[in-house]
C-alpha cells in the first residue's frame, strides 16, 4: 500500500514539475502626456513659459 502512495505521489509530482508554463500576455505601452504652464504650479506663478510632454 506504502508503495502505491509513493508511486502514485512521485507521477503526481512529475507531472506538476513538467507542465509547462504559460506564456505571460503582453501588455500595451503606457503614454503620458502633459501640459505645462505656471498657473499649474502650486502656488501658482505668473509666467510666459510653457512647455509640453509626450512620453511612451
């Protein structure tokens, strides 16, 4: 009985060990855009100076 359990545990075991795994889904890109300028500043600045952003 011993060896049916052992056996039975080990083929178990095997099987578990050699599945193969999944492949990992691929994932979109994130982009980030921005604005920016002084009144966006804390505290707000007054300023002519802007700029922008686009990153990936």
């Amino acid at each position: 009985m011993k060896a049916l359990l052992l056996a039975a545990l080990a083929a178990l075991t095997l099987t578990t060990a050699c599945k193969k795994e999944e492949e990992s889904p691929t994932v979109a890109p994130m982009q980030v855009t921005g604005t920016f300028s002084g009144a966006n500043e804390v505290p707000a600045v007054t300023t002519s100076a802007t700029g922008n952003v686009s990153a990936t």
